[in-house]
C-alpha cells in the first residue's frame, strides 16, 4: 500500500573538532547563501527546483495562466499526499473555456452503454478474478472522508511549483510533439517512437471501424530516474496518422510522471489531442476540453493502494467509448461510474470513429549520461515473470457500430526494444485477451 508521505532526508555526520574556530561555521553559512543566490536547489522530496533565476515577468504569467485553469472552489479538500483538490461547481470548469465549446452544454442525460455480448463463461466483460479489488482501489484525498458536495466536480489544483517543473509554460500539461521514426517496422502502429518514448504495446489493425475499448489495468508504482522522464499504462483511442499533424488521440490510465505531478505516486490520468500533440489537447484538466461529470474521482490524484512484488495486486479498469446518440466519448471506471467525456466537437477524425486502438506501457528515455534509462515500465520486470511480478492489462474488449462490446482476439504487439521492455500476450476464459508486459530499462543486455 501506497504510504502517506514520502519522506527523503540526508544526514551528514559533523565531527566536532575541539580546535574549530569559533567564526567558521558563520564563514560556512555566509558560503552556503553565495551559493544559493547563484544555482538551483532541486529537492528530492518533490523534484521541484526552486531557483531565484525565475523573473517576475514569467512569474506573472504563470499566475494568470493559474488563475484560468485553477477554477474558484466552492470547498476545497486537503489530501495526505499534500495534493489540494478544489471541488468547483460543474458549469464553471476548465473545459468550457475552450473556443470550441462555448456554446456546449454539459451533457445532462447518461450516455447508452455499451452492450456485452454473449460471451463464454467468465470471458471477456467478467471481472470475476479482482471485483472486491474495485472496492479497494480509489485515491488518496478520499482518505479524510471528505467528498465533494452535489452539484460540483473535483479538480487538483495546479501550482506555481508545478508550471515551474515544465519546460516551459506552452509545455506544461502538455506531451512533446514527435516526428515518426522512419527506420520503424511498416507493419507497426503509429505511436510516439521518436524523442525518447518507449513503448510495449498491444493493437489492432487499421483497417476496422472502432467505437470504443476497454480493459482492466494492473497499478504498480515504477521507478523513474530523471524528473523529466515517465512512466505510464494506458488505452489510446486513435484516428488519423503521425504522418502530419492531423493526428487524433484519446488517451487513460496510470502514470507516474515527478515533472507533471511533483512526485513518485501512480495517478489517474487522460489526455487528448487532435493535431499530434502539437497544440491541442492536455493531461487531465489542464487545459479547457475534458468535461467532467463525476464527483467522486478526481483525474490527476494519486490511486491507493497499489500492488507490490508477489504480494496483494490492484487493478483498475477502464472503458472508453463513442455514445451512439449525442457523440461525445465518455470514459468509464471500474463498474459502470462514468468520469466524464471529451466532446465531439474537439476532433476532426474521431469525430466519427477510431480506426486503431492501443493497450499498454510507454516511457521516456532520456539517455542522461548517455546510457539507457533505469525508469521502470508497469512492475519494473519483464513479461516472463508472470502474475504478481510483472504488470499485466486483462479481459482487453472493442466497441463496435452496433455500440456492443466483445473480446478482442487478433492483435498485434510491439516493444521497440525488448532487452529494455517486452510483452507476450495470451488468451484465457477468465481473463479473456489479456497480456504481460514492462521491464526495468538499464540492464547489462540495455546499456
């Protein structure tokens, strides 16, 4: 289980030498300030560097950009990870600033749920193996008893520290734009496989019409080496191509990402994008699009607890999918509670259907000190090692035209470098299509 606090403190020991002079240790703080007058102090506790390098022109533009996404609260919830989640009245949150939807009203009358096919016995939708798992698995700021009244949705407050942790303020909450790897297998999928991202993934071909996926995820909390590298397993709802800059992308998960979040925790997470990740689309509520309609789960908290090595596993699972009559995509989690969706309006190609969907893990390579990343994908061990060591996505299923769901059974994988990061797949009635799949990174077989 996943601990309130992270706490890292570094002791030095201090000999006392009976011949010190009585002015050093004052000579010894008038050095230490020189020096933080002139570089960074990065802490370890929360990856923020805290500089006195940031002028107050850019300071001032974090704050109004602050005061944009960070919406008034009508009651706000302190979390014991120190996340402050603000819970602001439906009408008033980020995603109806967006150009596109000022005329947009929240969609009040639920979405049509996918329908389950007849399936074999505990096959495919059945979620027979961790359903008590549901119950267990929520999110840290929920701990206080707290919950955010009627009416409103919960949103984590976004602060200085964390614009400042971005590469800049167009960066924050952003992915990097990417080109594509020519050198890639032609038969492979499009995926982010340039500036560093790494992938073990499951996906079907391009050549159906697809209204929606789902599957149930496995939460570990993996190891990250540099604060600007991530770790995260998802579903990618996609149209278009990283040929130009048209592509579309609807994205959930887990991630753990120090730059976006300030620390090590796995976290609920969706983004979109509807030109390659090249200005549109965001994490989370970071920018105006995502319209959230659940009061209970707050995208971009931490999740808790999550599973550890051969001991208790925790798994979340995850629907996405086109509602048939009005057109947005809805996000579902676990049984049946709906988060919220991504207007129609927001895209040009899944404004209409997806053409490939993706399962699984991606990370940044960095190749600090030119060498392979340490940061780990879903368990931190390969596919091999099986259930309680290595991470898994089980009972994976497609949304059809007909807005039913069913068990996907051709797919495809792909890890661009298997002595980093692989994946096997595999098929059983209980756990329908399902694959294991992550790795450590650097290894003596990934310099």
């Amino acid at each position: 289980m996943a601990s309130n606090a992270y706490i890292i403190a570094n002791k030095r020991a201090v000999s006392s030498h009976p011949h010190r002079q009585p002015h050093l240790p004052l000579l010894l703080l008038l050095f230490s300030l020189f020096f933080i007058g002139k570089f960074d102090i990065v802490s370890a506790l929360n990856y923020t560097k805290y500089t006195r390098k940031v002028s107050n022109l850019r300071l001032q533009r974090i704050q109004k950009h602050l005061e944009k996404i960070n919406k008034p609260a009508v009651i706000t919830i302190e979390s014991p990870d120190g996340d402050i989640i603000d819970c602001v009245h439906k009408r008033k949150q980020p995603a109806l600033d967006h150009p596109l939807l000022k005329k947009h009203k929240i969609q009040r009358v639920a979405p049509e749920m996918p329908k389950v096919k007849t399936l074999k016995r505990d096959e495919g939708s059945g979620d027979s193996k961790r359903k008590e798992g549901e119950d267990l698995i929520w999110q840290m700021w929920h701990r206080n008893g707290t919950r955010c009244p009627k009416g409103t949705v919960p949103i984590r407050r976004s602060t200085t520290r964390d614009v400042l942790r971005a590469k800049s303020l167009f960066h924050f909450g952003k992915k990097q734009s990417t080109t594509i790897n020519p050198t890639r297998r032609a038969d492979a999928p499009d995926v982010v496989s340039s500036n560093g991202h790494e992938h073990a993934i499951a996906y079907t071909g391009t050549s159906q019409e697809v209204y929606g996926a789902k599957a149930t995820i496995n939460v570990w909390d993996p190891s990250i080496q540099e604060v600007n590298e991530f770790s995260l397993s998802q579903i990618w709802i996609l149209s278009g191509s990283f040929d130009g800059s048209d592509l579309n992308s609807i994205e959930a998960g887990w991630q753990v990402s120090p730059e976006l979040y300030g620390d090590s925790r796995p976290r609920l997470f969706t983004y979109w994008t509807s030109d390659s990740y090249q200005a549109t689309g965001c994490y989370n509520l970071l920018c105006a699009g995502f319209v959230q309609t659940n009061s209970r789960i707050a995208i971009g908290a931490a999740i808790s607890p999550v599973s550890q090595y051969d001991a208790n596993q925790y798994d979340i699972t995850i629907l996405i999918w086109k509602d048939p009559k009005v057109g947005n995509w809805w996000m579902g989690f676990g049984d049946n509670n709906l988060v919220g969706y991504w207007p129609a309006e927001l895209f040009t190609h899944l404004a209409d259907h997806a053409t490939m969907v993706e399962w699984g893990g991606e990370v940044v390579n960095s190749r600090a000190n030119g060498k392979h990343t340490s940061t780990e994908m879903g368990s931190g061990h390969f596919a091999e090692d099986g259930f309680g060591k290595s991470s898994y996505f089980r009972n994976l299923e497609l949304v059809d035209a007909d807005n039913s769901l069913s068990s996907v059974h051709d797919i495809s994988t792909l890890a661009e470098n298997t002595n980093c990061y692989n994946i096997k797949n595999s098929y059983n009635n209980e756990w329908g299509t399902y694959f294991y799949y992550g790795g450590p990174g650097n290894n003596p077989q990934c310099p």
